[in-house]
C-alpha cells in the first residue's frame, strides 16, 4: 500500500512514463518507446524552443463526473498512472516550436520562427516541412509540431497549445533498453 501510494505521489508530482503510441515523432521517438517526463520544471518556467512536452489534448464529450462509478473513478485513476488515457482526454507528445508571441510559418520546406530559420537538428537529411502560416502565437499558447513532418496531427492542425495543458518535459528515452537515452 505504500509503495502505491508513493508511486501515485510521483507520478501526480515529479515523474511520469508515457508510452508512444504513433509514429508523430518519429526517429527521435519510435512507436512502443517508453519515456520519462518529469513535471517539475514547468512550474517555474515555461516550455521553450525545442523541447519536447507531454501535453493533454481534450476532444469534449461532455463526461458527467457525478454519473460515474466509484469504479469507472477508480480505473481512470490506474490508468492515469500507467500514462493511458482516461475520459475524454489524450496525451501528446511533440516538439515545442514556437512561444507566446512568436510568428512561426514553414515556408522553403522549413520553420521560421519570428523571420529566422530554424535549426533542426534533431531531423534527418532531407526532411522538408511542408508549407504554413504564418501563425501568431497567442499568450498562453505553445505551437507544437511532431519530427516526423509527413506523419503529426500538431499545431498545423489544431492550432496553438495552451501551456496549462503542458503535463511535463520528456527528458530520457527508458524503454527500449538498448535506446536509453536524453532527449
């Protein structure tokens, strides 16, 4: 009971592991790959440029809190803690590419960001980004792409992030063992 209870604590608190479940970021990050995101930083900062974050999306249907059993609380509880989704929410997990206040637009088969060209190290040769925007990043909001610039429903899509959305910063790739790694 206390470990469970000490597990619970970290994952609300400091440290989660999210399962990636497309190929949006990939290869930096590979369908099945396991990460550790920790949930720390944020809440004396705010994401930036290039980082990579675990945000929660909510696609509405309206779920009556007070209509739910005890048990269907209960497993929403358990499979929030193993980072699967619960209720009418998702976790994403992509690339932060533009802050409040910026002016991001793919153009040239690349991202600029307030007029400058973006330095993707991260990506492959060869990889072209299709064209966008110019899109204004509102106060509050992070405009979020995936690596694979083909494969991700992001920003592109539906518009900037709000920041308070942001579960935490991926920080080390845990699973598989043979890719351990920082992101």
């Amino acid at each position: 009971m206390v470990a469970f209870v000490v597990a619970l604590l970290l994952k609300t608190f400091a440290l989660q592991a999210f399962y990636i479940p497309s190929a949006s970021m990939e290869p930096t990050l590979l369908i099945g790959d396991r990460v550790l995101v920790e949930k720390v930083s944020y809440r004396f900062g705010e994401p930036d440029h290039g980082d990579v974050v675990v945000f929660e999306k909510d696609f509405g249907g309206d779920v009556i809190e007070e209509d739910r059993s005890v048990f269907e609380k209960i497993g929403d509880a358990f499979r929030g803690l193993f980072g699967f989704p619960t209720g009418t929410a998702q976790d994403y997990i992509k690339r932060v590419i533009g802050t409040e206040g910026d002016v991001v637009e793919g153009r040239d088969g690349t991202i600029f960001v307030n007029g400058d060209r973006v330095d993707e190290s991260y990506l492959p040769d060869g990889v072209v980004t299709s064209a966008f925007g110019p899109v204004e990043v509102p106060d509050g909001m992070i405009f979020v792409m995936g690596d694979n610039r083909g494969n991700s429903e992001d920003s592109r899509a539906f518009g900037p992030v709000p920041v308070d959305t942001v579960v935490g910063k991926a920080f080390l790739l845990i699973w598989p063992p043979s890719d351990f790694d920082t992101l």
